[in-house]
C-alpha cells in the first residue's frame, strides 16, 4: 500500500505537470504583456510616419503652389518683391500653420541664373507615440522649382495707330496740332502725342510682353515677332515680292483728251499762199501733251482776183491748257512700284512721285455677308496672286480725283461745275495732314527680332498716330503674315518635333469707323463703290474732306465689320490664336466675336490694364510649369 501509495502521488505530479503543460488559459495576456512594448513602437512608428508623409506632401504641394505663383508674376528675368509677396500668399494658402501641429513653417522664393524660381520650404513636426521611446520633433524640408517654357511661337501684332491714340485714356477724343516730317515719298503729317497718349502706354506695353515671354524662353525656343500697325491702309508693299503687285492699275483718275486755246491771241495774215501751205502753219510748240504751251490754229480764204492769189492764210495763236476727262484711268505702275521716282501721269508739270508702300485692296465682292467657301480675293488669306485681278495694286494718292458722278465728264477745271468749293482734285497736302490718306509705319514679317530690334520698331519717328479706323485691313494682313498656308507660309514653318503656336494681337482704342472720302485700302469708297457697290454719294470738300450731304451709307460700317469677321474665322480655322484687347474703349460684341475665345478678348480701360493685358498674354502663351 506504501508502495502503492507512493506510486499514486509519482503519477499525480507527471500528471499535473503534464497538464499544466497543456493547459494555454490566460497564456494571451502574458505574451500581449510580453509583447505590448515593441508593439507600442511600432504603432508610434507607423502613425508618426504617415503623419511626416502627410505633411510632407503637402508641404511640396504648397512649395510648387508658391513657385509657380512667383514665377507667373515674375517680370523679366529677376523676381520682385510683388512676385515674392505673390508667392509667399500662394505658399500660405496651400499650408496654414499649425496644421498637424506644425511649427516653424518657412517658405523663401528665389530667381535663378536662367531666370526662373526656386522655392525652399520647411516645418517641423513633432511626433505623438514615438515621444515614449524619446523621439523628438522631425524638421521636413522640400525644394521646388517653376519654370516658364515655350517652344516654336510666332506672334503679329495688329496695333492700331489711328488719330485717338494720341489722346489719353480718359477722353473719347482730342484734338492736337499735326507735326509733319520729311520721308523719300514726300511730307508726311501725325498728330503731337499728349505726354500721357495711349501710343505711348502702347509702346511700353509691347516691351513689357516682349519680356514676360522672352523670360519664359530657353536656348531651344523660336520666337518671331511681326507688326503690323494700321489706319485706313497699311504699308506692306515693299514686304511683298514684286511679281505679286501688277504694272497696271486702274484709278478714279484723269487724263488729258485735248487742248483748250485761252488768253490773248496773236494773229497775223499770209498772202499769196494756197491752203496745204497754210494749213502747215498750224502747229504746237510742244508734243501733245505736253504744257505749257502755244497753239496755232489757221484759216485760208481764197482769193479769185488780183495779186493775192491763190489766197490769204489768217493764223491765230494762243496758250493753251489741257481738257481732261475724268473717269476710271489705267495707269503704268511697273516703275512706280519699284520705288522709282516717276513722272506724274495727271499732272502737266513734270511732277515726280515715289511709292510709299502702301497697297489698294485686289478685286473683291460688294456684299454684306460671306461664306468661307467663296470668299472674295481681298478676303482670301492664303490666295496666292496668280493674275491682274488676284495682285495688289499700289496705292498713289497723287493720281487719284474726285468726280460728281460715275460716268466720265470733260472740263479744264479742277472744280465741279455746280460748285467752286469742291475739288475734283482734293489738295493732297490737307488729305495727309488731316487723315484722310495715311501710310503708317511698314508693317514687319515675321522674324526673330532682339530687345533692341522690338524697341527700334515702336519707338520709330515713324510709328506715328494719324487717321481713321479700318479693323479688316490690319486683320486681313496679319492673318496673311502669319497663315502657315498662305503667301507667306515660309515665315511661319514649324521645325521638326517642336510644339508650334501661332498668335495676332489685335490691339485697338476704337470701334470700326469708314468714311466714304477716305482714300484707303479699298480705294475712295464715294466714287468706286467697292464695299458698298452703289453710286456715289454727297462730295468731299476742300475744307473738311469728309462727306457731303448725303452723308455714309449707312451701312458701311456693317459691311467692313462683316469683312472683319470673315477673316478673323478663316483666321482661327488654320489654328492661329486670335487675342483681342479693347483699349479704353468698349470690347464691342464684332471685337468678342473675331477673339479665339472669351478668355482671349480682354478689355483695357487704363494704361496699366494695357500693361497687365500684353502681361497676361504672354504668359499665357508661354507653359508654366514645375521643373523640380
């Protein structure tokens, strides 16, 4: 039993032991005891992590924000205080302090060599359960960088440089003295600029956009630059190969169809002489027709009786002055469009004249609506001129008359008959110096053009404000300038694997305003008829040039418009971005409809709306972009 005894209490320890080995109740909680440290480590890793990841996301997020704002404002290649304020405001707007508990939050913007913006930002972050394991807080730092690239841009200025640009911003219009100045093609006439005129904010205007976009370049980028400026005409002829201007071009003009005997007469009488030797008694003292000049004219009687056979010559002999007539007149312009000094056809003087540059319009269609599929010549800015009617013309002022009514009249006098105080010949010195014919400045293809180069075009002696507004003839040479499809595609090509964009800025401080007087682009709408195709109407005096009683046909102004929006369509078809800007006068509904898009029609009530407008362009046109 002892044994038996001590045998069951040997079996009951194995037993036990042997349980309690098997037996896993409360074993969790020892090894969560066991474990609860470690794990506590981890957690606090794996949640002040993320929180570091977070912050630093968008900490980034807020550095580029800043950066690019910076750089957007950035004027030229340095960046100013407003453009620092500018991208610290950005930078504040994208992090607001103490988000996650974040102190020390800095954030500096700085320019670079190549004139872009580098922005540094930090903030220091303290952590939650890693504090157990004695961690402190963890300072983050970020850096970025915002870059203004472009790559192949081609951009034509369209500026107008009628009369009101002298005036200032808060007037609708002004009146100043006309200056005049000497050119090759004789005296030219602008109006003295007011010291605050918009030409003048016009000129600063351009530099400033000149800049924002050449800041935005690298060594890769192209940019050309073309102007055209304009009034009722522009001055393109030179720019043109010759081959596309004809050598003969019909004006509403004059010329000579006979003599007219006047002042006093000499006579004398020849006897004994039959009538072939009197008749040859008759003669001019210069080839017809040349003046001045004397003529003879004779008579012959016979004489049956006496001595004075066969008869008695009677001459009788005066100056005289030419008849002309007064209707449409080709005229040789082979040698004038070169640039020659030519003779006067309509005058008898010997006057000389010399091309000035500017073109009359090719043939065209007298309508109120277009289509894109038929659009007339004049119109057409890719119609390669191939013919009389497809070539320009050159515009000469000094061969171009006034009449009374379509049809062709005689007369020696350059008055109308029923009026002394309307020219058939308007004086040409008070059509130059009160507006109403102007060549501007010649217009530049597009090219590359430096600093230097832009600032010599705008600040020429010729880049002068004078005349009336006509939108369709700076648009319509714009477009050609820079269509890749037209006349001139080889000044716009593309190089190979380089984004290409194509822009006009159309500036202007006025609505479209014809005169049916103005000798411009499409002639002398009273007398030829080519926009409106009717007869003429009223007259243009010596006094004021403008029109007569019958007034403009009243819709003049819609056709040009109408003209104006068939070129800016066809514009925007061949993938040219269309940006107008308003300048201190009303962005009218015919200036929204020729913009690409509302964001491209900016109105410019002041001078430094104007500034901020070529501003914006410009950076838009260039991509703004984070580099780093």
């Amino acid at each position: 039993m002892k044994l038996f005894g001590m045998a069951l209490r040997r079996s009951d320890k194995r037993g036990f032991l042997q349980r309690l080995a098997r037996d896993v109740a409360g074993n969790t909680a020892a090894i969560m005891a066991a474990a609860l440290l470690p794990l506590a480590g981890f957690t606090g890793a794996a949640v002040d992590t993320a929180r570091l990841y977070v912050v630093k996301v968008r900490l980034q997020q807020a550095c580029d924000a800043g950066a690019l704002a910076g750089r957007k404002m950035m004027t030229g290649t340095s960046l100013d205080q407003n453009a620092k304020d500018q991208a610290k405001t950005f930078f504040d707007n994208n992090f607001k302090p103490g988000w996650f508990q974040t102190t020390n939050v800095s954030f500096q913007a700085t320019d670079t060599a190549d004139g872009q913006v580098q922005g540094a930002a930090s903030a220091t972050v303290p952590v939650t359960l890693m504090r157990i394991f004695g961690s402190g807080p963890t300072t983050l730092n970020v850096t970025c960088e915002a870059r203004k690239e472009i790559g192949d841009v081609d951009v034509m200025f369209v500026l107008d440089t009628t009369g009101s640009m002298v005036c200032n911003t808060s007037e609708a219009s002004c009146t100043q003295p006309e200056q005049s100045y000497s050119t090759p093609y004789g005296t030219r006439w602008y109006e003295q600029e007011k010291s605050d005129s918009k030409i003048k904010a016009l000129r600063s205007a351009v530099l400033t956009f000149y800049d924002t976009l050449a800041a935005a370049a690298d060594a890769n980028s192209r940019i050309r630059y073309g102007f055209v400026p304009y009034t009722s005409t522009v001055n393109v002829g030179t720019l043109i190969p010759a081959s596309y201007i004809a050598d003969t071009a019909t004006y509403p003009s004059r010329r000579v169809v006979a003599d007219q005997m006047t002042g006093a007469v000499t006579t004398a009488t020849i006897t004994k002489v039959d009538s072939a030797t009197c008749n040859g008694y008759a003669t001019r003292s210069k080839p017809f027709p040349q003046y001045p000049a004397t003529k003879t004219t004779v008579s012959w009687t016979a004489v049956t009786s006496g001595g004075g056979q066969p008869g008695t010559c009677t001459t009788s002999t005066q100056s005289v002055i030419p008849i002309w007539r007064y209707e449409n007149v080709p005229v040789d312009v082979s040698q004038y469009k070169t640039g020659a000094t030519v003779t006067n056809p309509t005058k008898v003087d010997g006057t000389t004249a010399v091309w000035d540059g500017c073109i009359m319009e090719r043939t065209t269609t007298s309508s109120a609506t277009f289509t894109q599929a038929g659009l007339p010549s004049d119109l057409d800015i890719d119609l390669v001129p191939s013919s009389d009617t497809t070539r320009w013309k050159p515009a000469w002022i000094d061969v171009v008359y006034d009449r009374p009514n379509i049809a062709s009249d005689d007369t020696t006098s350059d008055y109308w008959p029923s009026s002394s105080t309307v020219f058939r010949s308007r004086n040409v010195s008070t059509l130059l110096q009160q507006g109403y014919y102007v060549c501007p400045k010649r217009a530049q293809r597009l090219a590359v053009m430096t600093r230097g180069d832009v600032s010599n075009y705008v600040n020429a002696s010729d880049f002068k404000a004078i005349g009336g507004t006509y939108h369709d003839v700076g648009m319509v040479w714009g477009a050609r300038f820079i269509s890749p499809t037209g006349p001139f595609a080889a000044d716009t090509d593309c190089r190979p694997n380089r984004n290409c964009g194509r822009h006009i800025i159309f500036m202007t401080d006025g609505a479209m305003s014809p005169n049916n007087c103005v000798y411009g682009f499409q002639g002398i709408e009273r007398v030829e008829g080519r926009v409106m195709g009717t007869t003429p109407v009223g007259g243009c005096t010596t006094a004021t040039n403008q029109a007569g009683t019958s007034g403009l046909p009243s819709a003049l102004t819609d056709r040009h418009n109408a003209r104006l929006q068939a070129i800016c369509t066809q514009a925007k078809n061949k993938g040219i971005v269309i940006w107008v800007v308003a300048y201190a006068q009303t962005l009218t509904q015919d200036m929204k409809d020729c913009a690409s898009s509302s964001s491209t029609a900016i109105y410019a009530p002041t001078d430094q709306k104007l500034q901020d407008a070529f501003k914006t362009i410009a950076g838009k046109i260039a991509e703004l972009r984070i580099s780093k």
